[in-house]
C-alpha cells in the first residue's frame, strides 16, 4: 500500500525568498514560513505556539518565484502545499546533521504584509504562483453535488467550534 505524503501550511515569511541559480539553468527557492495556533492551557488562559518551517521549492516553481520576487515579502501570508522531506549531510566534523524541509508544490499569496487577511478563506486576494487542475473525477463530483451545501452535524472537530477543556494532555 503506498503512502501519503502531503503538507498544507498557511504562514508568515520569515525572510524574502532566495533563488540561487545552477550552471545547468536550473534554480532553488529556499524561505521560513512561521505558522502559529493559539490555544487554551490547563490555566484556561491562551497561549500562542509559533512553529518554523524551512520551504525549498526547484524547477518551475522556483523559477515563477524568481520572476515575481518582488511580489513575495517578509511578513506576507502564504498558502504552501508540498512534501515533507528529510535530508542529511556530516558537517565538517564528520557528525552527520539531519535537516526537515517542506519541497513545496504550489505556493499561493493569500495577502501582504500589512494588509489585512480577513476572508482569505473565501479566496480573496490570491495570487497563484502555479496552477493545477482538478483531476477529472474530481471536477465531475463536486459538480454534482455542488447544488446543495455540505451538511454539518456541529460536532465536527473542523466546524471552528472550540469547547474549551478538551485536549488529549
């Protein structure tokens, strides 16, 4: 059975990206992502987690990076959808150092720094740096279903609903 290897972050720049290019005419995009969660401890008071995330991305994406780098910032709000990878290489003291990264696939600006990212669930302000279409079976299913709204039962853990006290720790 094969397995499944997908990652959907949506972040912060840490820094404005860098293309490093190849003799061979190909190119690395390499930038930090900080996504954040906000969450209720045993004290009932909140607490912010902000985790960092090294994004690389080579071939096309990286070269419709290069293209439009001024459009990408530090501080901006990004959509990135990739792999999780895992790398190792001995430093100069021969100990092996490991390094995870994200090999993004598609990378949307959902808005600038500064401006405000309300409603960027509902698709606004997008700017799509690579666009896949939808496999055809997948286009024919939401096409038919697409006359009625996805019931909800309210219990759904996704439904944004937060009770509170219930954390598996």
């Amino acid at each position: 059975m094969a397995g499944l290897n997908k990652v959907m972050l949506i972040g912060r720049l840490g820094k404005d990206p860098e293309v490093i290019s190849f003799e061979n005419g190909g190119k690395k995009m390499s930038v930090s992502l900080a996504t954040s969660e906000s969450y209720r401890d045993r004290n009932g008071e909140w607490q912010d987690q902000t985790e960092w995330h090294n994004i690389t991305a080579w071939g096309n994406l990286a070269n419709d990076i290069d293209e439009k780098r001024r459009s990408y910032a530090k501080g901006d709000l990004l959509f990135i959808e990739g792999k999780i990878r895992t790398r190792q290489y001995q430093d100069a003291q021969g100990v092996t150092k490991y390094i995870t990264e994200i090999l993004a696939e598609k990378m949307n600006l959902i808005s600038k720094s500064g401006q405000s990212s309300e409603g960027y669930q509902s698709g606004q302000g997008n700017q799509n740096t690579q666009q896949q279409s939808p496999p055809a079976s997948a286009a024919q299913s939401s096409n038919e279903n697409s006359s009625q709204p996805p019931s909800s039962s309210g219990n759904d853990e996704f439904s944004g609903k937060n009770e509170g006290d219930d954390l598996p720790f």
